[in-house]
C-alpha cells in the first residue's frame, strides 16, 4: 500500500469509523464484525466517497465486505438503483449473497442468485419480484440479458470479484456485453488476485480514475501456513497419501487436476473407510451445493476438488491443503492453499511432486521468488531422491548456459579469460595430417567415375553367351525320359498322357450350318409348335384352380331344393359398407 493508503488503515480501527448508517453496523456486530481487515480499511472510504477502485489482494483477506458494504450503502441511499455483483464459479457467487443477506439491514433489497445448473423457471420467480441485488455468473445473467427476463438500465453498482480467474474462464465478451447494458453513469469495483495486462486493459476501459489498492504481496503465501515439499514416484503417489491423511487431524482438502481423477480418488478412499467426497464442474449445482454445505457441517473429513474450489471457497475449518496434482498455472497455487488459514488461523500445506511436474514446480518456485518453508524432500518417507547437491524445495540448476551442461563448447563452465567467445584462428582450418593412409592413392591417381565406363567393364567381365541351339534341353533329357518318371505313391498312377499332336495344327471346329449368322426363320410356319395343336373351334380348358366353397354350397343347396324360400340362403360376400342415402 502506498503511504496515504496505510494512513488511512491506521486511521479507521473500527466500523464505526467509516461513517455507515446506524442498521448496517448492528447487522455487522451481530456478525462479529467489529475489527475491519487492511482491504476493507482501504476500500471502504474510498468506494463510500463514489471513487473506482481497482483493488488487489490475497484471499482470504475479507474482500466480500470490502465490496459489499459499499453496495449496500448505496442501494439504501437509493431506492431505486440496482447493485451488481459478478463472480467467476457458482460457488464464490452462492457464498458472496449468503453473506449479503446477513448484512443487508432493511427489506426492502431483495436479492437475486443468477448462477448455471438452477432451473431457469426459479431464477424467473426471483426476478418477477423485482430485486436490487443481483449476484451471479457472466455466463447466467447474460442469458436472462437475451432473454429480456433482466433489465439493467438502474444499475449504478457494479463489481467484478475474481476478475483474473473470469478472463481466464472465457467470459470476457459475456462481460463487455452486460456492461453495457448497465447505466454510463455507475461505479465500479474491480478486484483481481493478479493484475496481468489484461486487466490493465479492462480497467482503463470500464473504470474512471479508479483508485489503486494493493494489499499484502501477490506472489507470497499467507504467512501462517506451512508448506512442505515431498518427492514422490507414480507409483508411491498413493501410499505417500495414504500416510499424510493418517498422520494429520481435522478436515483436508486434496486438490487433482482432471474431473475423472476427482472421482476415481473419492471412490479409492472412501473404500479405504475414509470419509471422503468429490467436487468438480460436471456435478449437477444442486449435487455441488450439497456437498459444500455436508463439509462444512463435517460430514466427511476429506474433499477432492479440482479448481474449480480453488477460488474463493471460504470454510473456516479446513486444516490442510494437499496438492496431489501440482496446477497447470502457477498463480492458482497461492489460490489453493489460501483455503487454509483463513481468518487469521494456521493451516498446512503439503506439495507431492513427481519428475514429470518439474517445470510447474520450478515455475511455482519463480512466482514465489524462493520465499518457502519448504521440508526437505529428501527427510519425506517412502520419496524418491535425485541427489545430494539439491536445494531444499527445488530442482537442480544445469551448469553453465541454459541449454548446456557438456563442456566448454556447448555452454558449460568456464574459467578466467575462456569464459569470453573463443576466437577462431587460420590454424583451426590447416588440415590434417593423414595417419596409416600411405596405401590409399592420391586424388590424382583415382579414376574418375563414370556408368557408362562401369557398364562397360561389366559387359566385357562377363561370359559370352551361348547360342540357343547348343542349350541342354529340360536338363539334357529326352521327353520319353521325363515321362518314364515313377509315379508317386501318395498319388497313384497317372493317366496316361495325350496323343501329341503336330505344332501349327488345330482340332477341327465343328461344320456350320448353311445358314448365316444373321438369318433367322421369317414365317411362323418355319418354327416348331411350342405345344400340341388342337383341332379348330375347340377352346383350351381353363385351369382348375381351388374350388369357391360358397359356390359349392349354392350348389348343395339348389340339390336339396332350398333356396331363398326354403330353409336358409347361402351366405353371401361382404360388399362393404352400405352408403347412406342423401
């Protein structure tokens, strides 16, 4: 913090120094809020006199009032302006209106929760009731932007919480498009764990004088927790687990980087009697909710999460912090074991480092400038080491130049004046003295190779060939010598071989007929009857297929003299339905 920043944290000891309305400050105190943290010291003056603010900070350190009694200040000085309140996970913005509720002193600012995975029909009901408080997803409130169900045009408050983490989630045009729904006319805050250029970018875009606040170091852990460093293999990753959870007490949350790896490990653990659960972003909202609000009633000991809980997730009771899977960037690792130690507690946290993750561990290493009271890997059991020059919580560093280490030519060690880029001399390009090549002859006396003076060699090496006529023939055999062969025995004689007949003849084809190709018999008279011929007027028979069985029965019935007056008629084939008349 700048000097005039730490003045006026000095300054104000208490809430009650900051001037808030008489409801708010017992809302506070009946929260046990009586001592503000150095965030909320610096941005709580400055967000009540209506400046931007552009705040960093660690987590953990109290940044949900340090945004939310400025909100709510402002919405019970107007009645009709509306506060938004923008969070990267469902989680964080779940957490961030639990704790708005209990501020909020008066009922008439009602609140609206706008996160993914709820039914929308819900989320409906909340806006019908016309709240002023809306916290929520990027993603979600620009959902109900197209659908016209959110009206932002009284919005004159608006925060962005974990901004870094929603850039990095993707939701920077979401962002831009609900900002500018909202009145040109609002104040913003804006708070980042990190302030990359891109947030650079956004705040000169979106704020307007804004106030720089800076509190505690972003690339240095909270100091109450300890943190140790164990080499493992992949193979003793597991055990090496198995015996840390034995050895601490209270609750421990165990962070994996894949969602598979999340539920695969709580199903492990949970087979070894250990009560554990997992968390991650494929799991319904209404699961997830479900399994923070079990942990913390200490339900189960153990939570596997992925990143997804790595920011914001404020549980007080959570004791250590084992990173199973080192994380893919090395900011999240300050986000990860800052869910320990919270409010001012101790906490622990434990690294399992495998050979494949030594660039993230070296990148981690470099975030934090070496500042870590890191065990020695080699004093862990049941880890691998990788020699005694080693420092304690690092990889070793190659000699010489990067990209070096064999010798002076490829950048290794050096010393005195040979350190400086060798200068090369006429003597580095005298050439050589032969050894042992008095046999080989000069480059004069070679011949010049050519393939037509090749292929000519090779013709006349080679021996001449002999005409046709002078070849044995089949092996200098006569035919009746090949024949006389004996037959063999698996099968049986041969048939006797054919007559041999003249070379240049042909078997006999069989005569045509005197006819040509193309005639073909022009009468009918001159083609055979397909069938016997039957005297003239005689008509063919018809073919006697199955008999009608009601004919047959019409027959009967006219032999036994009943008909349509005597006894029954024959039935008759249905015709339809009868059409009606008109």
């Amino acid at each position: 913090m700048t000097q005039r920043q730490t003045a006026a944290v000095a300054a104000h000891t208490s809430f009650e120094a900051f001037g808030l309305p008489e409801k708010l400050l017992k809302s506070l105190n009946r929260m046990n809020f009586t001592t503000p943290t150095p965030i909320q010291s610096a941005t709580i003056p400055l967000a009540m006199e209506g400046n931007d603010v552009l705040g960093t900070a660690q987590t953990g350190t109290g940044k949900t009032a340090a945004f939310g009694i400025p909100a709510i200040c402002y919405l019970m000085e107007h009645d009709d302006a509306m506060a938004l309140i923008m969070t990267p996970t469902r989680e964080l913005a779940a957490q961030v209106i639990e704790a708005m509720q209990q501020m909020i002193p008066v009922p008439n600012i009602k609140t609206a929760l706008l996160i993914g995975g709820e039914a929308i029909p819900r989320q409906l009901r909340q806006l019908d009731a016309k709240p002023r408080l809306i916290v929520g997803t990027p993603g979600r409130i620009n959902d109900h932007l197209v659908r016209r169900s959110l009206k932002l045009q009284n919005a004159g408050f608006l925060v962005l919480d974990e901004t870094d983490r929603m850039l990095d989630m993707g939701f920077g045009p979401q962002i831009e498009t609900i900002v500018e729904k909202m009145n040109d006319k609002r104040q913003t805050l804006l708070f980042s764990a990190t302030l990359p250029d891109n947030i650079t970018k956004l705040s000169k875009k979106y704020l307007t004088n804004p106030k720089r606040i800076a509190v505690g170091s972003l690339t240095t852990p909270i100091a109450n927790i300890k943190q140790e460093t164990m080499r493992v293999t992949d193979e003793g990753k597991y055990d090496q687990l198995m015996m840390e959870l034995e050895q601490r007490k209270g609750s421990i949350i165990i962070f994996v980087k894949t969602k598979h790896g999340a539920d695969r490990l709580a199903k492990k653990l949970s087979n070894e009697e250990m009560r554990a659960a997992a968390i991650h972003g494929d799991l319904q909202q209404r699961k997830r909710d479900r399994v923070i609000a079990d942990f913390r009633e200490k339900k189960f000991r153990i939570l596997v999460a992925t990143d997804v809980a790595a920011r914001g997730l404020d549980i007080p009771h959570i004791e250590h912090v084992i990173n199973y899977d080192l994380p893919q960037v090395p900011e999240d690792y300050i986000h990860r074991i800052g869910r320990t130690a919270r409010a001012g507690a101790l906490g622990s946290a434990v690294n399992f480092v495998t050979h494949a993750d030594g660039r993230k561990w070296v990148a981690i290493q470099r975030l934090l400038g070496g500042n870590t009271d890191t065990q020695d890997p080699r004093a862990s059991r049941g880890v691998k080491r990788h020699g005694d020059d080693r420092a304690r919580g690092a990889l070793p560093k190659r000699a010489g130049k990067p990209g070096g280490g064999f010798g002076k030519k490829f950048g290794g060690p050096r010393s005195g004046d040979d350190y400086a880029p060798r200068k090369r001399s006429n003597d580095d390009y005298t050439p050589r003295a032969r050894v042992n090549n008095d046999d080989r002859p000069q480059r004069s006396e070679r011949k010049e190779w050519s393939p037509v003076a090749e292929r000519a060699e090779f013709v006349e090496a080679r021996p001449a060939r002999t005409e046709r006529s002078e070849r044995p023939k089949s092996g200098g055999r006569t035919a009746q010598q090949r024949n006389e062969r004996p037959a063999r025995g698996f099968r049986g004689d041969r048939p006797a071989e054919r007559s041999a007949r003249p070379a240049g003849e042909r078997p006999a084809r069989p005569a045509h007929t005197d006819r040509s190709y193309g005639e073909r018999p022009k009468k009918h008279d001159d083609r055979p009857a397909a069938r016997t011929e039957r005297p003239e007027g005689v008509k063919p028979k018809k073919h006697g297929g199955p008999k009608n069985r009601w004919s047959s029965a019409r027959k009967e019935h006219a032999k036994s003299g009943r008909g349509r007056d005597g006894g029954h008629s024959a039935p008759k084939k249905f015709s339809g339905p009868k059409k009606r008349a008109g």
